[in-house]
C-alpha cells in the first residue's frame, strides 16, 4: 500500500493566504496565515504602529482627508484581516476594496511609496513575527505598495 500525503505536504508551494481546501469548495485544510499569525490583536498593532509613523510623516499626513487618523487605520486594519483570511468586515462594510481606484485622488509617487513602506517596516518589525511569517507579509506589502503608484510626479 503506497504511502497516502496530504497535498499540504506534497503539492507545489502555495499562496499563504489561499487556503487549500479538501475539494473545490470544501473546508480549508490549515489555519489561515490570519490565525497563524495571532488574528485581529496582531492586525491592530501591525496598524496602530504604521500610524503612529505616519502621523509624524511631513508628506504622509496631510493626504489623510480627516485629521483623526483612528477610522483610516480601522479601514486597513479591515482590509489586511480579510485578505490574509480573517473576517469579511471590510468588504461587507466597504464593497469591493478596488485598492488602486481608491487612491486615485491622492498623489502616490515612489516618494510616498517609500515613505508608507518605511512606517510599515518598522511595524512590521515591532511584530516579532517567525521569519516566515514576517517575508510572507513583508514580500505582500511591498508588492502592494509598488502597485499603488499612480504618478511619478514630483
Ligand atoms: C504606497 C503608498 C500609499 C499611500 C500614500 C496611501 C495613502 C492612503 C490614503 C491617503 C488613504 C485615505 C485614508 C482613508 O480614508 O482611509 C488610503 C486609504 C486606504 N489605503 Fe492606502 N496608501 C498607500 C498604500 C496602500 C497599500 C499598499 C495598501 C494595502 C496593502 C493600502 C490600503 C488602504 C486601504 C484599505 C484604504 C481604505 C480604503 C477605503 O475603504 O476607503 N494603502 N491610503
């Protein structure tokens, strides 16, 4: 009788947050990377840290339409629970996030791109996260920011 593995063990390297499932539309094999990670109390320091750059951020700052960045935070703190598997608060409340058609309106050239993504190094490293788990949300933040630029105006 040959040996029986689990496509977790076998099959090609996944997304971490593509949950594999049992059939197509089956119940997830594994914990979500949102649960791995520690869930909502992680998100919510991952995002109460960037903030906390960013409101001392000379450029950053004054994009935020409202001065009181508490409801800017609670929207990516939504937005980064449900897409690493966690609940669907943000759609539900949101719509679609259509990321880049949201930030059409405000100005984010490779200066703004570093600026966010430097606040959210320093985040991401308060985390302590296993080193795993940290590329993995590092590698997405990264790419997510490079696609957000919409002008290369200085
Ligand atoms: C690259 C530089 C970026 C800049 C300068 C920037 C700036 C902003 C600003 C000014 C807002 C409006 C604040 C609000 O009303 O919520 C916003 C909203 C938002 N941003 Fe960014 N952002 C950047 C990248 C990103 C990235 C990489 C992500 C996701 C990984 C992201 C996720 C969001 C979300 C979820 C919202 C709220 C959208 C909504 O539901 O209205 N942003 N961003």
């Amino acid at each position: 009788m040959s040996e029986y593995l689990p496509p977790e063990a076998s099959g090609p390297p996944q997304p971490a947050n593509v949950p594999l499932r049992g059939t197509e539309h089956g119940a997830a094999l594994g914990p979500s990377f949102y649960e791995t990670v520690g869930g909502r109390p992680m998100f919510e320091k991952l995002v109460a840290e960037f903030y906390r750059g960013v409101a001392s951020d000379p450029v950053l700052k004054p994009m935020y339409p409202e001065d009181d960045l508490g409801p800017a935070a609670e929207r990516l703190t939504m937005f980064l629970e449900q897409y690493w598997g966690g609940p669907g608060t943000y759609s539900e409340q949101r719509g679609h996030p259509r990321l880049r058609m949201r930030h059409q309106p405000f100005k984010v050239n490779p200066d703004a791109r570093d600026r966010w993504l430097a606040h959210m190094r320093v985040a991401v490293d308060s985390l302590d996260l296993p080193p795993l788990a940290e590329e993995t949300l590092w590698d997405y933040l990264q790419r997510a920011a490079y696609a957000m630029v919409n002008t290369f105006d200085e």
